[in-house]
C-alpha cells in the first residue's frame, strides 16, 4: 500500500504545496485507487494536481466522519467530475463509502460544520454505500464502519450537535470510522479525527482482523488540550500494544505529539508525505 497526504494542517518542507486544518489523503492497493476524506475546500485536487494524482482513476472515495474538514471537498469532487464528462476526458465514478450518520446535519454554537451535500444529492455522481458494518475494499483493505466505544477514557464529550428524527442531540460522532490495511508487518490504520477515540479504533481494527500486531498509524487523533487523564491513558495504551511508527496529523497538538514520542516512535506528517507498507 502507498499512502500520499493530499491535504494537512502542515506541509513538508522543501516541497512546495498548500496545507489546511484539514485531511485527505490518496491511497493506492492491490492495484486500486482511493480517495481517503476530501479536505475543507479544493486544496486537495490542486495538490494532488501538482504531484501528478489522476483522481479521474479513483475506485472509492471513503469518508472518515461527516464534519465539513473532510466532506467540504465534496462538492470540488463533483463539479471535477461533471467538467470531466463536459469536456470528454476519460474517467470513472467511484464509490462513495461512509457510515449512515455522516450525512445528518451537524452545527456547533449554531454554525453548521456538517457536509455540504446530503446523500441524496451525492447518489446523482456516487453509488454510495453507506454501512455501520465493516466493508472490504480489497483482500486486505477495509472500512471499519461503526466503533464500538469500549474504554473509559475515550469519546465522552460531545462534538455540537447533530440533527436526528427531527431533534438537535448532543453528537457523539458515530459516524467516525478509520481504514484499515493489512500488511505483512501487521496493521496500519488510517484515521481522520479519532473521534471514536484512537485506541477504540485500534481494538476494533485488531477484533475485524483477528490480528494484534500494529505496524503502523497514520491521522489525526483528536488530542487537542486533551486530560491529562485521557492523554495518559492513550499514552499507556500506545507503549503497551508495541506500535510501530505512529504519523500524529491534523487534529494532535504539540503537548500531545512530545507526550506520544516517549511511548512511541513518532514521525512527521504534512502534505507532500508519502509512505508505503508491504
């Protein structure tokens, strides 16, 4: 599997691309092609542009969760598709996988920070396939559908809201979901947010595969100003699974990041990164 960040809060330097408090990431496997979260805007195609990324070749867009950092480019992704049909170059449209939930309207103190596109409007460019379940994408690839919560320390405090049966209701994010890739060294497991919690994640990635080693974690883990009860839990966690290199994006803060590098191997990620597992 090759992994390349399209979108990030921060770029690597001396490669001269765009970042944004955002994710999306280009993910190529057993000779497929997909499109992992969309950003916040249309910084991913132009990145993706610059490194020579045909996303006319995609085979499944996946989305992480349904907040407007990695569902904003959606919108970009359709109109993409729609000048590539007006304009007759060669394409195909993928599948757009996600759990039922990501679509639902969100906000927080009133402002919307859900996706701009209801699933509706989505199915007239995607054959969506919207599971709690996991999905497989391939012999050693999946979707890991819906986390279950079950840690103490993990995904007790709502995210806004969220719009269901007619209701505003505190949003837990249920939506929130990682990929997961089985390589010859063990798992490595690609996140958005972790809102789920980047440990439930973990254990439900080992519990579909039926597989404990970690090779590797690539994502954002939502540690931002985090306990110090949650942080030191995760940190725990971490040193006691023997995770192998540990790529803390997007949603990590500095404190998180320095607590993390004494449990684990940490490495660098920005826009321009690119790492392949066996």
């Amino acid at each position: 599997m090759k992994l390349t960040v399209l979108v990030d809060n921060n770029t690597i330097i001396d490669r001269y691309f765009q970042g944004e408090p955002a994710v999306a990431y280009f993910i190529e496997a057993e000779g497929k092609k997909y499109l992992f979260d969309t950003g916040y805007s249309d910084l991913f195609l132009k990145n993706a542009y610059k490194m020579g990324v045909n996303l006319l070749e995609l085979d499944a867009v996946i989305l992480s969760h349904g907040h407007n950092d990695h569902t904003g480019g959606l919108e970009e992704l359709v109109r993409f598709y729609t000048e590539a049909a007006l304009e007759g170059r060669k394409f195909q449209l993928p599948m757009l996988i996600a759990h039922p939930e990501a679509f639902r309207e969100k906000r927080v103190n009133e402002l919307p920070i859900g996706s701009l596109l209801t699933a509706n409007q989505l199915k007239n460019t995607f054959s969506l396939n919207l599971s709690r379940e996991p999905v497989a994408l391939s012999d050693q690839l999946m979707f890991l559908g819906e986390i279950e919560r079950s840690n103490s320390f993990e995904a007790m405090e709502p995210i806004g809201e969220t719009l269901k049966d007619g209701l505003w209701q505190d949003d837990f994010v249920l939506d929130d979901s990682a990929l997961v890739y089985r390589s010859g060294q063990g798992l490595v497991i690609i996140t958005g947010c972790s809102h789920a919690g980047i440990c439930n994640i973990i254990e439900q990635a080992k519990k579909v595969w039926q597989e404990e080693r970690i090779c590797s974690i690539i994502g954002g883990f939502h540690l931002l100003n985090p306990s110090r009860s949650r942080l030191e839990h995760t940190c725990e966690y971490f040193q006691r699974q023997q995770i192998g290199t540990v790529y803390a994006g997007h949603c990590t803060d500095i404190h998180s990041k320095m607590r993390l590098a004494q449990a684990v191997e940490i490495q660098e990620i920005g826009v321009g990164l690119v790492v392949e597992f066996l």
